[in-house]
C-alpha cells in the first residue's frame, strides 16, 4: 500500500505532467478554455492512463520487446475507442467541447512515455496507481490552467461569475474580461509564464548546487518528440534511471 | 475549384494547424531553431500529411465504411500513420537518396506529431471525399511549413535580445508564438 501511495505523491507533486515535465502540451493548449473542460480532458487521459498502465503491466512478460510499442500503441488506441463512445453516449456535453482532441489522446506522450517508462516494467498494482497518480496530476495541471484562463478571460471558475462584469449600456462598472485568454494566443501567454516561473524555480536550484535541475532549464517541449538532442535530460532515460535509483 | 480554394485557405492560415489547434506543437517548438531545419521538417510535414491524408482517406471510403467499422478509426489510423511513415523512411533512403538526405531525420520525429492524426481525423469528421482530404492536408501543412519557418526567423533574430533570465529559452519562443497566433487571428477577416 505504501508503493500506491507514493506512486500517486510522484505523479501529482513530484513528477507532475503538466508543470513538472511539461508533457501533453497539444491538449494542454487547446482544451483549457474553461475549467470544466480542462478538468473533463483531464479525467478522460486519466481514465485510459489507468486502462492502459493495468493492461500493459499485465502484458509485459507476453510483449516480445521488438514490437513492443505498436503493440502499446494498439491497447491506448482500442481504450480511447472505448472512453470516446461512452462520452459520446454518456456526456454528449463534454464531447462536444473536447470534439477531436478525444481520439488525439492516443498520441499523448504521457500515456506512451508512461507504458514505456513504468508499467513495462513493474508489476499490476504499482502501475495502475502509477496510471492514477500521473493522470490527476495530468487532471490538476488542465484544471489550475483553465481556471486561471477562464478566471482572466471570462471572470468566472467552473462557470460561476466570481467577478461582476461591466456593462457600459447600464452604466454598471464592473470587470472588462480580457476575452484574449480564452482564444487560442492567451493559452501560450499562460504557458509561457508558467515555463518562466519553473525556470525560476529551478535557477535557484541551480545556483544551490542541483546540477539535475540545471540539464532541465528552460525546456518547455516533451522529449519524446523534441527534436533538440542536445538537452541531455531525455524524459525516457531519467524515470528510468530514477526508478532503477530508487530501487537500489 | 472555389470550394478547394476556401478550404485550402481556411485550414493554411484561418484556422493555423499549431497557432490555433494546437497540434503539432511539440516539433513547433523543438525544431525552430534554425530556418533550414525548421524549412527541413515542414518539407517533411507536407510530404507526410498529404500522404497520409490520401492513404487514410482512401482506407475510411474503401474499407472502414462498407465494412461498418468506422468506429475503429482512430486506431487504424495511428497504425496506418505510424507504418507509412517508417515506409516513406525505408523507401526514401533505397531510391531516393538526395531527398532522404535532406528529410531523412526529421521523418521519425513525425510518427507521433498529432498533427498527421489530426488532419486524418478531421478529413473524417467534416466528411471531405479523398480529394478534398489531400488538400485540406496539404494546406493544413502547408500552414504549419509557414509558422514554423516564421518561428525559426524570430527565434534566429531573439539570439542577440537581451530576455529577462526566468523566460530565457522556451518561455519566450511560447511568448512570440502566442504573438503570432494574435496576428494569426487577423486572418480570420480572410474568408
């Protein structure tokens, strides 16, 4: 039990997808227009994280390790099928809003980079509350994003108007939303200076000593698709070498 | 032909595969350091999607559709993407030897761009017949080929900025992007 819990510590303080090792950025952008959205996109990767973790865990020795990724490809594939058409049936609502970015959770690095880098590796249970951990860490990233966009952009949280807005026919004076932050440009505004707060971060880290967190800076891009090789700190080989650490 | 044409403009600039869908964001920001590189992976991107786009598109209307099986779109075409690009590789480096030279590192990279099966997806939704669907993917490239590359400018040009330290590196290239995706809204006058 004490395995589960810190696997869940690790994806959603630790290791967390979205302010920690910035992945799944494509979705990250586009569906945090609102708090609500975010949160449902969250819970849906979550959803096939888990799926997906449990299944390859109980597969690992099965795989042969030549094709081991279109195979992990095929079993993330078959439950976004799945979780796409119990949404359609279920939330038409949340379908709507997330349109096209459902099936794109099949290319999400975290849900392969996790398959690769955990639950090939470890037995059932770890993997699944490994799954759990980094999915609501993937969940609190979107949600704290679109609450910020929504907030900024609309006044409201979750769909509630936190701040009065102004109405000049009325001659009310209130909050002017600056509509920019739900539009596509504000989603990379907010990006950036969340990269930009991470950097500070880990500049004080560096300036202490911490040479790990020094490879890090100022990398705001996944490492599985990063084209940039010169960066040393391959998201693959440190939670590998981070587990391998652990365990001796 | 009009109908083409708007579409074509619509998905290249209105409506900007990475400026405002967000997809293919990952070699967007990875590969835009220098123009030739970043000119090297839209060059890929557009030989890719519009291949893709006319293989899936042909796989949606001749096998998924008769058969009843549209359901399992997304994962045929992940799998269809992923063994055609490694195909293109395989084929470009044995009888094309200057083109593989010259796109050959960045074909790998575009496996798991969302972008391909973005496109793919799209095509579906809106219904496009083969035809269409190329097009609509070779422009939807073609829109990525132009930001990249503008990209790739600004960020030669920010080496000699004097940024504040914390946004040195990707905080700032997201701070341009999130510019040009503004200027990019002004094309929406277009259609």
């Amino acid at each position: 039990m004490n395995k589960a819990g810190e696997r869940l510590f690790n994806g959603l303080i630790k290791e967390n997808p979205t302010f920690v090792l910035m992945l799944g950025m494509c979705p990250t952008l586009a569906v945090t227009t609102s708090a609500i959205n975010g949160c449902g996109m969250g819970l849906t990767t979550t959803a096939v994280l888990v799926m997906s973790n449990m299944i390859i865990a109980l597969l690992r020795n099965i795989i042969p390790d030549k094709v081991r990724i279109p195979a992990f490809i095929v079993i993330i594939a078959s439950f976004v099928t799945v979780l796409e058409l119990l949404l359609e049936g279920f939330l038409p609502s949340l379908y709507d809003a997330l349109g096209l970015y459902i099936p794109l959770i099949v290319v999400n690095c975290i849900i392969l980079g996790r398959a690769e880098a955990y639950a090939s590796k470890n037995p059932v249970i770890p993997s699944l509350f490994d799954g759990l951990g980094m999915g609501l860490g993937f969940t609190l990233g979107l949600t704290c994003i679109g609450m910020v966009r929504e907030f900024i952009g609309a006044g409201q949280i979750f769909g509630f108007q936190i701040l009065p807005l102004a109405d000049a026919a009325k001659g009310v004076t209130g909050y002017t939303p600056v509509s920019i932050f739900v539009l596509a440009p504000g989603a990379f505004f907010v990006l950036a200076c969340l990269t930009a707060l991470q950097n500070k971060v880990r500049i004080k880290a560096a300036a202490k000593g911490n040479v790990e967190s020094a490879k890090k800076l100022s990398c705001g891009t996944d490492c599985a698709t990063c084209g940039n090789t010169g960066c040393g700190g391959k998201f693959y080989d440190t939670s590998i070498n981070d587990d391998k650490k652990k365990e001796e | 032909m009009k109908e083409l044409l708007i579409i074509a403009i619509g998905s290249a600039l209105v409506n900007n595969v990475v400026l405002s869908q967000f997809l293919g964001l990952c070699p967007f920001l990875g590969v835009s350091k220098k123009v030739d590189t970043a000119a090297g992976m839209g060059t890929a991107v557009i030989f890719v999607i519009t291949l893709a786009s006319a293989v899936t598109g042909a796989i949606y209307q001749f096998i998924l559709t008769p058969l009843n099986i549209t359901y399992l779109q997304t994962i045929v075409f992940i799998l269809v993407i992923a063994a055609l690009v490694q195909f293109v590789e395989m084929f470009l480096k044995k009888f094309m030897q200057p083109l593989y030279q010259a796109l050959g590192v960045y074909l790998p990279l575009i496996t798991t761009n969302c972008a391909v099966l973005g496109v793919a997806l799209t095509n579906v939704q809106k219904s496009y017949g083969i035809l269409t669907g190329v097009v609509n993917g070779f422009a939807t490239a073609a829109g990525f080929t132009i930001s990249i590359i503008i990209l790739a400018g600004l960020r030669e040009k920010m080496e000699y900025n004097d940024v504040p330290k914390a946004f040195q590196g990707m905080p700032i290239v997201l701070v341009t992007a999130g510019l040009m995706a503004i200027a990019f809204c002004g094309f929406s006058g277009l259609l």
